[in-house]
C-alpha cells in the first residue's frame, strides 16, 4: 500500500523523497553497526545507501534528458515558423522629396535554444548538490551523540525522572525526619553510570518511575519510598523501609523464609545482608474475564539490604536486581550501586 502511494508522486518529488530516507536510514544503520561492531546492520545499511545511489543516477539521468530536450524543442520551433508563408510587401509610393531611410544594422537575436539550456539546471551541479547534502546529514548522525550535553564521565542520560513536586506526600513522610521521596530516590538510582555498574554500558534506561508510598500492613504509617530503572537486560529496584527492624533481626527473619544464598557483610561501615529470592508474575486477563490471571513465581532476584545506619538502629535500603531471562549480574554490581548512590540520600536522624 505504501509502494502504490509514493508511486503516485510526481518523479520531481517522489525520487528527493527516496534519496531522503535513504540516505538518512542508511547512514543511521551504519553508524549504529559501527557502535556495536555487528555486521548484519552493516550489511543492511550497505543495502540503503546502494539503493540511494541507484535513485541519485536515475535523478541526475533525467536532468541530463531534459537539459538535451530543451534546445531540440526551440530548433523544432524555429523551423515551423521559417516554414510559414511570409506576406510580400506592397511598393509605396514616394514623393521626389522623401528619401528611403538608412538601414542600421541590428545585432542578432541569441538563439533561443542556448537562453533554455542555460535556464536548466545542471546535472553535475546537482548531483554534487545530494553529495554535499548526503554528507551533512552523515555528519549530523555521526556526531550527534557526542554533541549532546553530557555527564561528568562523558555519557548522557536519555530518560528522566517525573517530577512530582506538586503531589501531596503522606503525612508518614512529615513524621520522619529527612525521609527521602520517591522523586529523589529515583534521581539517585538514575545514575549516568548505571548500565555500567551493571556490566551493560552499551545500554540505556527504558523506563525509569519512582513512588512515595507506605510500606503494607502499617496503616499508612511507615514511609516506603520505592523507585525503578529499567534497562533491556536488567531492572533496578530500590525502596526504603523506615521502620523499627534493624538488619540483624531482618537476617533472622530470613531463616524462617525463603530465601537463598544468604550473605551477611558491611557496606559502607553500615550492616547489611545478600539474598536471593523469585519475584512474583502477575498474569492480566485482557479477554473480558472479571479476575485477572493467577499470581506466579517469576525470575530469580537478588537484594541487598543496608542498615540506614551504622548502629543498625532499624530501617533498611533493599536494591533488588532481576532480569526476565533470569540471569543475574555479580554481587559486586549491587556493591557498587549501594557504594555510589547512598551517600547522595540524606541520612534519617535520630
């Protein structure tokens, strides 16, 4: 359907449209195959860039075509009306004292073919007009990425977290002092160096949401603050609990769950504990049923969980880490998220 429509253009705007998207979607694709190193893209761009030629020669054909129509159609022109009868003038009658006036001599007329010729335009010119304009556009995709404003180590942040500032926080978030909101905590996780800390540097945030919520079954009464980074082979979890449960009690609820592959150690001189557990995959019914789907065991995750401070005095940061394959990185990644991120959070008093 969409070949019948651009068939329908006029050659003079269909043949620049398809030397457009050409030219624009091959170079695309090949600087894309370039940044990964992959030759299947490569061989697609290839693909685009012959076909813009292919439609470059036939553009720079018809001007030449043209240009060569313009001076036989003036010869043609010329001949028929040296063809046509001319009138015989008629003798006058003069008088003794009239005297025929002197001819001057008039320079010729230029021949109109060359006057249309110069009037078309030139093939050259404009097929050296689509490399200048090819070239630009190349130049424009190659380096746009490098143009756009960047973080401190060079890389730059697509997505963005919403702002919130006009929503109505819980009054659990007035009780505790310096809780931290959803907004900020999903600034925080929203780090430039996040897809490298995951081992993904080549990857960018699809999505990015934070929340300042309760935490369940406390009557709205505990701040749970929560925020999520999702990228094409891992999502990023982070909510804080500020409650009364210190990570020492958290790790002794751990042996009644559960949990897997548990690991007590200290990051950034607080306590803090490795686990490993499914998350759960909710199925929604979008066939008119009135229930949605049952709820299920989803991928494997993995959670560390930071006292929110040294003396372990109760409540916890939980960063939780799953993908959809069920791989999972190194638990030095989560580390190294926990290392960088929380000293940006301000730290609840006492």
């Amino acid at each position: 359907m969409l070949g019948f429509l651009v068939r329908l253009l006029p050659f003079w705007v269909r043949e620049p449209l398809l030397i457009l998207v050409g030219s624009v979607f091959g170079v695309r694709i090949m600087y894309l195959a370039h940044r990964e190193g992959a030759w299947m893209p490569a061989a697609i761009g290839l693909v685009f860039l012959v076909f813009t030629a292919v439609r470059v020669h036939t553009v720079v054909r018809a001007l030449r075509a043209r240009r060569a129509a313009a001076p036989a159609s003036a010869a043609d022109g010329a001949a028929t009306d040296a063809a046509k009868p001319q009138p015989c003038p008629q003798p006058q009658p003069q008088s003794e004292s009239q005297r025929p006036a002197e001819r001057r001599p008039t320079a010729p007329a230029a021949p109109t073919a060359s006057v249309a010729a110069e009037k078309e335009p030139n093939a050259w010119g404009q097929a050296a007009a689509a490399v200048a304009v090819f070239a630009a556009l190349g130049a424009a995709l190659w380096l746009g990425p490098q143009l756009l404003p960047a973080d401190d180590d060079g890389t730059s942040r697509p997505v963005s977290c919403a702002d919130g500032e006009d929503e109505e926080l819980p009054s659990a978030y007035r009780k505790t002092p310096r809780a931290v909101t959803g907004d900020e905590l999903c600034e925080a996780l929203n780090r430039p160096d996040l897809a490298r800390l995951l081992g993904t540097p080549a990857e960018t945030a699809t999505a990015v949401s934070g929340t300042s919520g309760t935490a369940p079954l406390t009557d709205g009464k505990v701040a749970q603050p929560e925020a999520q980074v999702q990228f094409d082979t891992y999502t990023v979890h982070v909510s804080v609990t500020y409650n009364h449960l210190s990570v020492a009690q958290y790790v002794k609820l751990m042996a009644y769950g559960e949990e897997t592959d548990v690991k007590t150690l200290s990051v950034l001189g607080r306590p803090a504990v490795l686990a490993s557990d499914h998350t759960m995959k909710i199925e929604i019914d979008l066939g008119g049923s009135a229930s949605g789907g049952p709820v299920g065991q989803g991928p494997l995750a993995r959670t560390l969980s930071v006292a929110l401070d040294a003396k372990d005095q109760g409540g916890y940061y939980d960063i939780t880490v799953w993908s959809t394959s069920g791989a999972l990185p190194a638990d030095s990644a989560l580390l190294d998220i926990a290392e960088k991120m929380l000293p940006t959070l301000p730290e609840r008093t006492v």
